[in-house]
C-alpha cells in the first residue's frame, strides 16, 4: 500500500477551504501543559456543528476521497481495506455508500461510552474526527476492540488485523485491531480527540479510557498511540482532511495542526511549556528501545564540594539517557536533604533523550560538618520500581574572614595588553576576582575575571579606551572588600586623570557591587520584564547588592547609558 499525497489545491477547488487554521483559534492553549493544556485544547475545538449520523457520506465525498481519478471516477478513501468503491457516474454519495455495502465506522466503538443503553446522545455519536468511511466485512471484523498489536491474526485483509494482543497491549481485551502502519498515527490523533474533547463521557469500557478528566487514556494506551504518531507523523492526507472537517462541522483535530501537542500532554514534553510560536520544529522521534539510563549508575557518588555556611556552591550530575517515555522524576532525600537541592523536580524526557543532560545539584550547608542526601531519579518509562541512586555529598566550614587585597599599579602596559597585579591576603584563599571595567565613548563595560596568583595578564587593552580594575579575595564562595582602585589611562579618549572612575558596576557571586569612587545618585534595577527591583536614592562605590539569579538592567544618574549584568 501507498500512503497517497493529496494535494491542497485539488480539495481547496472542490471545498474553497483554507489551508491553516484562524489566527486566534488556538490562542488559550498557549503557555499551558499537561493536564491544563488539554483542557484549553478542548475549549478550542470542542464546539462545533452536530451532524445527521446518516448524513456523513455527504460530507466525507469532499474530505474521504483520493484527489486522483480512478478510470475517471473518484474513489473513496477508507483506512480499512485495500478494495476500490468508487462514486458512480449519477451516484450521489449516499448512494454509492450504500451500493459498495460500505459502512459508517466509529473509531473508538461508541459501545464504550452507553449511558443507558444510549449511545446516540452526545455529539461524539455524528464527531467527523471520530467516524470515517469503511469496509464493511473489515468494520464486522474489528468489532469494539481496543487498537494494538496482534499477536497473530484471526483476520486480516492486507490492511486491517485483528487478533490476540500482544503482551501489555489490549487493556483487558482478549483481541485488538490493528491497523496498516500508514494509518497508525491517523488512528492515534483521532484518539487523542476523543480524550481531549468527550473526556467527561461514562466510559463504561475501560480498555483505553478511564473515567477522569486527565489522563483519561489509559496508560498502556497513550504510550502505544504516541509511539504510533511517532512512526506515522502527520500525512497531507490528515493535513487537507482538516481543513475539510472544519467546513462541515467547523472544528478542527488540534493534534493533526500541532504533531507535538501529544507529547506535551501525555509524553515526552510533559514538563515543557507549550508556545505556539515554537511549533513547527523538530518532532519526537519513534522510541526505538527499552527505557535505560546508562549514566549515573546506581549507586555512583556526587561530590558538591565545600562550602561555607549559608553559601552555596553548585556541581553537575551527568545523565545519559535515551528511549523515555515520559519525564525523568528528580526526588533527594536523607537527613542532610533540606541542605541540598535542584532547580526542578522532573526532565523533560525529550531533553533526556538527544544525548548528554546536564543536572545541577546545588548545596547550601546550615551547619558546619559534612553532610550527605541521596538524590533518586525514577518514572521516565522506565520499569515499574527501577530507579537510579546517587549519593550526594558536600563539606561545611564557617563563613571565612577576608581581607581586602591591594591592588598594585600595572605593569607591562602595550598597546594591546598590561599585567595586573595585587597583594597576596594572610589568609588561604581559593582564588582572587578581578573585576575590570572599560570606559568607552558609548558607556561602561564590567568584566569578571578569575586568577589563582597576584598577577593576571590582559591582552585585548584598547590603547584609545581607559580602564580601572579592582580585586577581591575568594574563598569558599565568600568575597572579601574590593581593593583600591587601579586606573590603565587611555592615550586618547576618556580621561581618569583626575582620579575619578565614572559609574560602573561589577557582578558578584548573587549580585553587583557599585565599582565607582564617590557616591551616585538615583540607582535603579529593572528586570527584563521591566519591572523595577531595586531603587536608591544614593549609593557609595563599594557598595553590593544581592539579586536573584537573572538579567538586570541597571541605571543611575552619573552612568552614561544603562548597564546590562547577569547574576
């Protein structure tokens, strides 16, 4: 079989249709995941035209049929058999459904959702996403059971089977339908409606629905129908049938316009944000294997380091993961675990599966001593039970009293580079941060730069621009005071020689420090939203801030223009 292309313009002549969706359509589901996500999907698409039931051949002549001529005649196309019907010449749709003994069939067997023997009250009965055009001997042959694959085959036409399921497979059923591989992602998107859009009907047969309002697939069900999205992506077939479906009953399938939104909902995005604006890109690949986590393994070590009390020091924990299904939990516990933490609590499974993640464990002792947690990392698809361990250690000391360094004139000094230097400080130290802040004609620009010794070489000095450095003392995640300020005088240009240093500012481990001598007036701090977080009246040089990690905009009177710094 071949999965024929149809072409737009073949059903945009027939129909007039558009090829997209509105602008506005989808607009609620922006920003949402999972459980919210389809709830907004549902309110986007939930609303349209019930259709005559007896009606539907009517319909499906303009989005059921081969954009091709068959012996000059158009030909109905069914996803159940590989047979040839055709509209006769003089045939109205009706008409030839009736004579090529073809049948009106419900993808998810309206016998699953009876209310009082009544399976003709909700509009899901007439719901063009949920029925299409069959062959009658295949549609007796499938019957209500769940879709999945078939063990072996009790029937089978080329095209539609129906067996024994596989193990795992068939939520309970004994046999399942499976169909062609080029239909598989048709079927699964039609499913994913169905739990998006009638996710409050009494499911009275749970082979692939529960009765709640998220997930309302069963589990086993989803992961099946996403991997078949995955093998069979979103076909012109299913584009332009769409498009058609919304001029008959003015909705459109939410998961044939996104092929992602499945895997945000049930999948391997469910810990990702949906933004429409991001769609259109790279899909989930078909999983191609058992779930595995092959780094860290279990029982592996994570040494954070040292850090003083009520500081925070932060390490990566490499993770090499490939085929989950789902996002990775991220769980610490142990006596010690309120001093260790992660920036989230779930990976996304997508993240996961492209090759190397980096997870970042941060610690932050209260006490003195070392202190030990154990970080889990479970679900992701993997087994039932099965989780990977890592021990999680970090040392305390008390918070370190530093000296301010001395900061020595340059030496060196070229067109093109110069040596700053400093004075060692009495106490041990793990590094010194320079902080070097450039003067040109535009504004201010503020370097952070670490060395070991008491000396660091710069070699991209502008002889035009003037520039001041300062050094602090680090030591376990606490700065010293800055040092004095040291001036590289420019040969033309901006001009210290009166010994002043113009605003500027230098990043510090959570926050800034103003790098300037003398005060300065009218200090402001917006974020990138361009909300203010921080305003002064008067600020000393010398003096420090503390900001939550981010991106800061930051102002004052004496700055020449505004000064970008990231915490």
């Amino acid at each position: 079989m071949q999965k024929y292309l149809l072409t737009v313009l073949a059903l945009g002549i027939a129909c007039g249709m558009n090829a997209e969706y509105k602008p506005g359509y989808y607009n609620i589901m922006d920003g949402k995941s999972k459980a919210a996500l389809k709830a907004a999907a549902k309110q986007c698409v939930e609303q349209h035209t019930v259709l005559e039931y007896y009606d539907l051949p009517s319909y499906w002549q303009y989005s059921d049929v081969y954009p091709e001529l068959y012996d000059g005649l158009t030909r109905w196309w069914e996803m159940y058999s590989n047979n040839i019907y055709l509209i006769q010449n003089g045939q109205t749709a009706k008409s030839s459904f009736s004579a090529n003994k073809m049948q009106r069939e419900h993808s998810v067997p309206k016998s699953w959702w009876k209310y009082n023997g009544d399976v003709e009250y909700t509009p899901a009965y007439s719901d063009m996403w949920n029925l299409y055009p069959s062959d009658g001997p295949a549609n007796q042959a499938k019957l209500n059971y769940p879709l999945g694959p078939a063990r072996s085959a009790t029937y089978d036409n080329g095209c539609t089977k129906v067996g024994p399921a596989m193990t795992g497979y068939g939520g309970g059923s004994a046999n399942v339908f499976e169909p062609a591989d080029e239909y598989k992602g048709d079927f699964a998107r039609s499913f994913f409606y169905m739990a998006t859009v009638y996710d409050d009907l009494p499911w009275v047969v749970n082979y692939m629905y529960a009765q709640n309002t998220y997930p309302t697939l069963q589990p086993w069900a989803y992961q099946m129908l996403l991997q078949w999205a995955r093998m069979d992506p979103v076909s012109q077939k299913e584009i332009d049938r769409n498009d058609a479906v919304e001029l008959s009953q003015g909705n459109r399938n939410p998961f044939i316009d996104f092929p992602e939104l499945a895997e945000y909902i049930w999948g391997t995005r469910t810990e990702e944000i949906f933004l429409i604006s991001e769609q259109g890109g790279e899909v989930t690949p078909p999983i191609t294997g058992d779930p595995v986590i092959t780094a860290p393994v279990n029982g592996e070590a994570l040494d954070i380091g040292q850090a003083a009390v009520g500081k925070t020091v932060t390490a990566a924990l490499r993770i090499e993961a490939s085929n989950l299904t789902s996002s990775l939990s991220v769980r610490i516990s142990g006596t010690d675990r309120e001093m260790f933490s992660t920036y989230l609590t779930s990976i996304p499974a997508s993240q996961l599966n492209r090759g190397d993640y980096l997870l970042y464990v941060s610690y932050t002792p209260a006490e003195t001593g070392n202190h030990t947690a154990r970080l889990l990392l479970y679900d992701g698809g993997l087994p039932d039970g099965e989780s990977i361990a890592v021990t999680l250690t970090g040392q305390a000391f008390p918070v370190p009293e530093l000296t301010a360094p001395e900061a020595l004139p340059a030496t060196d000094v070229t067109d093109t580079g110069y040596t700053a230097n400093w004075s060692a400080v009495a106490e041990v130290v793990d590094y010194y941060v320079i902080n070097r802040v450039r003067y040109t004609q535009e504004g201010t620009e503020g370097t952070q730069l670490t060395a070991a010794g008491c000396s660091l070489e710069i070699d991209d000095r502008d002889p035009a621009v003037a520039e001041t450095y300062t050094v602090c003392a680090s030591r376990l995640g606490c700065l010293s005071e800055p040092s004095n300020t040291i001036t590289v005088a420019a040969d033309a240009g901006v001009s210290l020689t009166d010994g002043t240093v113009p605003f500027a500012i230098g990043a510090q481990p959570g926050g800034f420090r103003i790098m300037s001598e003398g005060d300065n007036t009218g200090l402001r701090v917006y974020d990138l939203t361009g909300r203010l977080v921080l305003s002064r009246e008067r600020v000393s040089g010398g003096e420090t801030f503390s900001l939550p990690e981010g991106v800061y905009i930051i102002n004052c009177d004496q700055a020449v223009k505004p000064v970008k710094i990231i915490i």
